[in-house]
C-alpha cells in the first residue's frame, strides 16, 4: 500500500512541474492569437480604406470628364488600386490567427491528458502561426 502512494506522489509531482509551463505557453499563445487577429482586422480596414479612396477618385474623375476620356480614366482607376499583395497582407493574418487558435488548442489538451506530446505540438504550432503572422507584416 504505501509502494502505491508513493507512485501516486510522484506521478502528481509530475504532473505539477508541467503545469507551470503549459500554463506559460497558453498565456503566449492566446497573447499571438490576439496579436494576429489585430493585425488582420488592421489590414482588412486598410484594404477597404484604399477600395474607398479609390471609388472615390473614380467618381470624382467621372464627374469632371463624362464619357470624354474613357479609356484614361479606365487606366487611371487601375493605377489606383491598391497591388495585389495588400489582399495576400490580410490572407496571411487570418491564416496566423487560425493556425495560433488551433495551437492554443492543442496545447492545452495537455493539461487534460498530461501527455508532453500535446505541449510540444502546440509550440511547434505555435511557431509556425508566428511565422505566418510575421509573413504578413512583412508583404505589407
């Protein structure tokens, strides 16, 4: 009976040394989360803000210059537009943001099962959410 407690005893140290970092981890992890999805919406309101500027160009150049310089103004209005990178921009956060959400996930399942495996998939995961996040700061 007592080879039994002691077992339980240190199977619940175990335990108890994993938690602290498990714990960290999903703290920097839900932090990335909240960081990409800032950064998405941040490029999402950029997108559009340029969009705008653009319809709004458009119809003052209309306004000007009805059916008088048509094709001009066709080619101005697509000088306008933002590039097609500014769209990948928004891509890459919303994909940072999923691949953080599903890492967060992942690693806390470590806390369920005390299986090690979980964590370290998580920060794996982690890593590579980052690393998306950070893509897209880059393009843009």
């Amino acid at each position: 009976m007592h080879e039994i407690m002691e077992a339980h005893e240190a199977r619940s140290l175990e335990d108890s040394r994993l938690t602290l970092p498990v714990a960290v981890t999903l703290s920097i992890l839900a932090v990335l989360v909240a960081i990409a999805t800032l950064l998405g919406h941040r490029a999402s309101t950029e997108e559009i803000i340029l969009q705008t500027k653009a319809t709004d160009q458009w119809a003052l150049f209309q306004a000007k210059n009805i059916r008088l310089h048509e094709m001009q103004g066709f080619a101005d209005l697509l000088g306008t537009l933002s590039p097609v990178d500014k769209e990948k921009t928004a891509d890459r956060y919303e994909a940072g943001e999923v691949i953080l959400e599903i890492a967060l996930i992942i690693c806390s399942l470590t806390l369920l099962t005390k299986k090690r495996i979980f964590w370290l998939s998580g920060i794996a995961l982690g890593l590579i959410g980052l690393g998306t996040t950070l893509s897209g700061f880059l393009i843009h």
